[in-house]
C-alpha cells in the first residue's frame, strides 16, 4: 500500500523544483514537503512536533497526521523505535499532550495552505534550509526537540555557514544615544576581525546593528517573527533591503504568518541560537533582549553585557545581568571583538623609578650622582632606576662639556 501524502508527485515536483539546485530529486522534495507541513501547523518552538520528528522522521510524522493523528498508532510506533519511554519521560502525560497537540495541529494540516507555502516562497524569492542542508547552522541544534523544522532565508544563505563566529547584539528599542553609540563602535570593531552580526531587525539597538553592520560590508542576519511577507517593523523595510544584500533575513515562519508577542519571545531563542556569543546593549528588566539573554544562557553560550547609568531604565537590565553574575561585563570592545586590549599595558614603575623621575625633574638635567642626591637613593639604586627610565623611554642621555653623563626627562624636548 502506498504512504499517504498531502501532494501527488506531480503537486510535488511543480512545487518544490523552485527550491532544489541540482537535478529534481523526490526525497529532496519529500524531505521540504514535511518539514514545511511541520512548519504549517506549529507555533514554534513546539517540543512535542520536535519530539515526534526525531523519534519518528518528518516524513512519518506528517504520515501520521495525515492519518488524524490517532495516538495508539503514534504510540505503537514509538514503541517499536524504542523511543516511547524517552518520550514518556520528556512529557509525562504523553496520551494526553498527543490529544492536546492533535487539536492545535489537525485544523492547520490543508493542502492548499502547503500550496501556499511553496507558491508564496517561489514568487518571494526565498531559500527554504533544512537540517539536511549543509548551510544549516548548526547552532540550531542545541535548541534540540525546540528547533525549527525549515528556515526561510531571503539573501545569501551561504551567510549561515559563517555563523560560527558570530556575535548576536540585541537592546533596547527605546535606544539612548550611548547605546547607539557603543553599537556602532562594536560592530567596527567586529568587522575588523570579519565576524558577523545576527540581532532581530527591530527599531533601536537592533537596526543599529545592521546599519552599522552595512556600513562596514560586514555581513548581517535578521531574524523575523513572522513570514517573509509580513516584515517587521514597517520603518526598517529599506534597512531590511540593504541586509538581504550582503546578508539575510530569516524566519522559522511561513509566508503569510503574522509576526505576534508570542512568536516575537520565540524568535529570541533563535537569535541567541544562532551564534556563539550573545551581547546586550541596553534593555529594560523585563524585555525581549532579556529574554535573548536567558535563551543564551539555557543554550551556554557566552553572554556579555554593557553597564550604563544607574539613572537610565534601559540599563537596568544589562547592570542587572552583570549584578547577578549572569553575564560578562563588557567594558573594551577592542579586546572583546579581536583578543587585542584596544589601551596597550601600561608599565608599572618601581618605587626607585619614581623617585630618581622626580628628582630629574625637579633638578633638570642631573648627573647620576645628582639623581642620587636628590633622590635620597645609593649610586646602585639610581643606576637600576634610570636603567628602568631609560628602557621605558622616559628619559634621555646627554654628555656634559665635561664628558659626565646627565639625564632629563624626553618630553622636556
């Protein structure tokens, strides 16, 4: 008997061929038919469709739904993988959490909105990526049973395999202008080590991510709560133009799916996925970059984080996090981007140098004997001293008509 399926083969080739590079391959059409309809149907970060598609495969698990989904059949076939007590164990009530996710799923599971699906990413020009793709960014993974089935990529999905060494920056959208600031000079200094940024296309810190980022040629991903259609905000769709051409914009969504607060908290933990860094500018204690944060530290990524005033609310989630040992406090953009300290190591003086520094400027121009005098120090101790001076290029050697060797400080000439 033949599995069942949502699109005839025919559906299936005239469908999906938009999205395959190479010659037409059924699997490849099989494999983005069931990770779309996993997409369709779910609000993200669903565990249970996450658990199901590992434990069973995508493909089987849209076969089951296209069967209603019954849960003795799910459980007989949990069962014969050996992953029914893993999941039993994950959801505890698994009869239970199946009805549940049958009456979520079974009302969006249509044929015409698969359709739609493909039809809409074909006239938007997208990229579909899934886990089998070999641009898939692997950060992803760590978000496990939560991860997204299929991404739809508007850009250079060739963006995503130099993800590695990114560095998500989120913030406030109320920025202060210290925030924008401290973004801009971030991200410069990011692109001086050719790391890319990923923040979430919002109004503040966010575009000034990807502004920044477009003024260094560095390239930039933003990652959108809703379908490619229904970017957001509105006031950033040139910012958005201008990242699609050296960068991306992403979603876990569908065309056509309206970005809301739900799915708006959920795209953080792509953001936060994504990269193995994370940095908060500025954000209010309860706020979405909060939440990144969090997202960020759930996945064990490094997190860092900016201070700012006391008397400002947009930084009393960042002082916060670092309050609380959450994050790192990022204090040199220089060394955090690159390694580098951006102020060079300052030389300690000794004691003795100090003192025989002193004793020259105070004289002008003194013989080691003089430096010794003044300094209250023996000839052996002024000598180390002015060695020390003298390798720090502090000072300076001249010989007097006498032939005696003076010292005096360099910036006196």
């Amino acid at each position: 008997m033949a599995k069942p399926q949502i699109l005839t083969d025919q559906e299936l080739d005239f469908l999906t061929r938009p999205f395959q590079t190479a010659e037409y391959s059924k699997d490849r059409a099989l494999e983005l038919a069931a990770a779309g309809c996993i997409a369709m149907i779910t609000e993200p970060g669903d565990r249970m469709a996450g658990a199901l598609a590992r434990c069973l495969g995508k493909l089987a698990l849209v076969e089951h739904l296209i069967d209603g989904l019954e849960t003795k059949s799910v459980v007989q076939a949990l069962q014969q993988r050996g992953q029914l007590d893993s999941c039993q164990q994950s959801f505890g009530d698994l009869e239970g959490t199946l009805a549940d996710s049958r009456q979520r799923w079974l009302p969006r599971l249509s044929k015409s909105r698969l359709e739609h699906l493909f039809s809409q990413s074909a006239a938007l020009k997208l990229k579909l990526v899934t886990a089998e793709d070999s641009n898939w960014p692997a950060g992803l993974d760590d978000l496990q049973d939560s991860a997204p089935s299929i991404l739809f990529v508007e850009g250079d999905p060739e963006t995503l395999t130099k993800l590695s060494q990114a560095v998500s920056i989120v913030g406030s959208r109320l920025a202060s202008s210290y925030g924008l600031q401290v973004t801009s000079f971030l991200v410069r200094e990011l692109a001086q080590v050719a790391r890319p940024t990923v923040s979430g296309g919002a109004l503040g810190i966010d575009a000034q991510v990807h502004r920044s980022s477009i003024e260094q040629k560095l390239p930039s991903v933003a990652v959108m709560a809703g379908g490619m259609d229904r970017k957001y905000p509105s006031a950033n769709f040139k910012l958005f133009k201008q990242v699609i051409d050296q960068g991306l914009l992403l979603s876990e969504m569908p065309p056509g799916v309206a970005p809301t607060r739900w799915r708006f908290l959920q795209r953080n933990r792509l953001i936060a996925a994504l990269t193995p860094t994370t940095v908060v500018i500025e954000a209010g204690i309860r706020s979405g970059s909060i939440r990144t944060a969090n997202n960020a530290l759930e996945l064990s990524r490094e997190l860092y984080a900016v201070p700012g005033s006391v008397l400002s609310g947009t930084s009393l989630g960042t002082n916060a996090l670092i309050a609380d040992s959450k994050a790192q406090i990022l204090s040199d953009l220089k060394y955090f981007a690159t390694g580098t300290l951006s102020i060079p190591n300052q030389h300690i003086e000794s004691a003795l140098a100090k003192r025989a520094q002193d004793a020259i400027r105070e004289s002008g121009f003194p013989s080691l004997l003089e430096v010794a005098k003044l300094a209250g120090l023996t000839l052996s101790e002024s000598e180390l001293a002015l060695r020390e001076l003298t390798a720090q290029d502090k000072v300076i050697e001249n010989l007097s008509s006498n032939g005696e060797v003076h010292y005096a400080l360099k910036y006196a000439f």
